[in-house]
C-alpha cells in the first residue's frame, strides 16, 4: 500500500537532498493539472501512513519540492528518508490557507524550523521586500537562508543554541524569535505570518496582541 487513504495523485521520488543530519528537501514529479498557491500543503502517503508537508516549490516549478525533517519514530518521515529513487507516492490536492495576501501592510514572516518551508515557496513565486525573522538552534537549521535574504527587505536569523564564534552571518540575535520580537519591534501596522512549532506560536501571538494590537496575524503551527 502507497497510501490508499488519499483521493488525489500518485508521484515518483525525483531527488532528496540532506541539509543538515536530520532535515531533506524531497522531490517528486508534478502531475499534470496540479496547481497549488505557495504556502498551501499536501497530504503524503506511503506505506499506509499518512502526514502533510508543505511545497516549497515556486508553483511555476515542474518539479515539486518538499522540506522534510526526519523525526525519532516518524514512520513516514523515516520511510521518505530511505526510499530509493522512483518509488511512489501518494499525493492529495493542495490544501491550506497560510498564502500571500496583497497587502499596503509591512509584512513579517516568523518561522523556526522546518516552518520555513511556506515562505521559502513564497520567495520561490517572487514575493519579495518582507521582513524575515528566522529561528534555528545552529546556523545549519538556518533552511534556504541565502535565498530567503536576497528575497527579504530584511533578514533576522536567531539563533537558541550556544553562540558560535567568527559566525560569518550579518544581523544575527542570540535568542529565540520571540526574544527578538519582543526587544526590537517597532511599534505599527503590520501583517504577520507566522510558521513552525504550536508554542512558537502561541508566544508570538500573545506578544503581537500587547505590542501591535491592530496587526493581522496569519499563521500555521506544525507538530
């Protein structure tokens, strides 16, 4: 069984690229006539199990891509982290309303983790001028970095874990985001976007909700 549970696609594994010991970006073909907005996710199944990742890919791409971290006791986050090459998927339509809105708002975008993986499609489809304000531990949790600080007005990495010498990275704030947000927010007007763990979250929430009482707040919480 591939995933017999979901009404939509089956797709080949294309490619897997590792970013760090624990985190891949998976590539599978793209079926004819599937479109997907960036920021929206899927449900992937294989083997009987069944979980939703986000594209990362720009919706233009003829491949898509998805940003996976491997977890302890993950079954399809192990499985996806073996497959060879050319095994196959199953794939729902595209889901999920964390997507760009057209806004004359400053826009942020707050992340940790793996909850990088809606903006980085977003960066993907040419949004641009944000402000980004990216939490990891280490700077190898710092996913698509590069690309996300051309894309950015402004690019904040944060980073929890022990600081790192002769860190070769401009701006960088030794903290949570939360951290960050709270010491350094200007006080306005602004559309958030927030993605990554439920607690992140919830913390960033409650700050917006003292600080800018009047910002939008959009978010998805992963598990």
């Amino acid at each position: 069984m591939i995933g017999a549970g979901i009404t939509g696609h089956t797709v080949a594994i294309t490619a897997r690229e590792w970013l760090n010991g624990e985190t891949f970006v998976l590539g599978c073909g793209r079926p004819v006539g599937f479109g997907f907005q960036p920021g929206q996710y899927v449900t992937i199944g294989y083997g009987g199990e069944e979980r939703e990742y986000t594209l990362i890919s720009s919706p233009a791409a003829p491949e898509l891509r998805f940003l996976i971290k491997r977890v302890e006791d993950g079954r399809l986050s192990g499985a996806l982290a073996g497959l060879a090459l050319g095994a196959r998927l199953r794939l729902s339509g595209a889901k999920g309303y964390l997507t760009w809105q057209t806004t004359d708002r400053p826009a942020v975008f707050v992340a940790n983790g793996v909850g990088i993986a809606p903006f980085v499609a977003m960066a993907a489809a040419g949004i641009a001028g944000f402000t980004l304000i990216q939490g990891a531990r280490t700077p190898s949790g710092l996913f698509f970095r590069h690309e996300l600080s051309r894309a950015a007005g402004r690019y904040v990495p944060c980073l929890s874990g022990t600081p790192v010498r002769h860190l070769a990275l401009a701006d960088v704030h030794h903290g949570r985001v939360t951290d960050y947000i709270e010491r350094h927010l200007v006080p306005g007007v602004y559309d958030f976007y927030l993605c990554g763990s439920r607690s992140m979250i919830t913390d960033v929430t409650l700050l917006l909700d003292r600080l800018c009482p009047d910002a939008r707040i959009y978010s998805e919480a992963y598990t």
